[in-house]
C-alpha cells in the first residue's frame, strides 16, 4: 500500500500550485511586452550608445546584431530573441537600463516618475475594466467610446503582435489628462515635454 504522506507532507500539490500560481498570465504577459519594447528601444538607438549601457554581454550581443539585419523577418525573429533575451535579466539590471534610457531622454526623476504612472495605469486599462470607470469619473469630458475602441484594439495589437498604434494614443490621452490635471502648472509639463522629444531624437 503506498504510503499516504510521502511526498505530501500535508498538502496536496494543486494546493501549492494555486498558492503559488504568481504573477498571473495577464500580469506575465504584460511583463514580457515592457520587456519586448524596452529591448525594441534599445534596437533603435545608436550603436555607441548600447555598447555603453550596463548589461550582460550576452544581450548586448543580441542587440547589436539586430541593429545589422535588414531583412523584416529575419529583424522581427532577432527582436522577440531580443525580448527573450531580456526576461533573463533581474530587477537592478533591469532599472540601471531604464536609468540609463531616461538620462538620454533628459528626463528628470519627477518627469520619469509621472510617465511610468502613466504607464502603469494604461497597462492597468487593458488589463481591468474598472480602470476606465475609474478614469471616466476623474475626467468625465474624455470620449468613453473611443478610449474603449482604442483600448480594444491595443489588446488586439498585443495580442496580434502588430505595430503599437492605438497603445501609444491611449498613452497621449493620458498624457493630456496629467497636463489638466497639473494645472496651473501646465507649462512645466510641456517644458518637461519638450526635453523628452529633443532627448528620443537625438543621434
């Protein structure tokens, strides 16, 4: 007869499973697209620039090099490699490239903390419905039905892995709540604005 505790200690192992069962799939899915992109806009920059930025060799590697393929397919595989090659990396490697993008977009700590809450909280519209709730009732004067079309076709987006179009918007719009929001301190917003576009266009 086999032995009833063996292996069990207790428990049964669909326990420890849902105990355990963190983060979930949206939230790993939602990781691995901030991944995806923060790997998307190290590809973009200049070559100098990533050989600079404090990383394991390995990624480093699988960065450069798709900097060098022309050809869609093969840059779009190179990429997801690239996205792969990301999740790899822990929490401090992963905040000293983040530090290390913001400081090339001359983004100050304060402008870098209001563009991840942002951030944050689109993430949050695509992945729980009450943030639009939430969202409509600080600023009733937003179009409810296009922020749900927009944010039915970035989930489409992600899902479909095609170009981010309506994921950037529902960012602007966000971006335009927090000017509003900001008043009568506008001016410092677009100021703030105004740096980060000089800073993405650089090289």
């Amino acid at each position: 007869m086999p032995n009833p505790n063996r292996g069990a200690c207790g428990f049964q192992s669909s326990e420890f499973e849902q105990e355990y069962e963190r983060p979930s799939k949206s939230e790993l899915k939602r990781q691995m697209t901030m991944l995806q992109k923060l790997g998307a806009e190290l590809v973009a920059e200049a070559r100098d620039r990533v050989k600079r930025v404090p990383m394991p060799e390995d990624v480093r590697d699988a960065i450069l090099e798709c900097q060098l393929i022309k050809d869609h397919e093969g840059r779009r595989r190179q990429l997801q490699y690239v996205g792969k090659k990301m999740r790899t990396l822990d929490e401090a490697e992963l905040a000293a490239i983040q530090r290390t993008i913001d400081s090339w977009k001359g983004l100050s700590k304060a402008d870098t903390a209001a563009m991840h809450a942002m951030e944050r909280r689109r993430e949050k519209l695509l992945t729980d419905d009450k943030a639009l709730t939430v969202l409509l009732s600080e600023n009733p004067e937003l179009d409810v039905q296009h922020l749900r079309t927009l944010i039915r076709n970035a989930r489409k987006e992600q899902a479909e892995n095609k170009p981010p179009k309506a994921y950037r918007e529902i960012f602007q719009i966000l971006k335009q709540v927090a000017k509003k929001n900001a008043a009568p301190g506008g001016d410092d917003e677009e100021d703030a604005d105004g740096e980060h576009d000089d800073g993405a266009n650089e090289e």
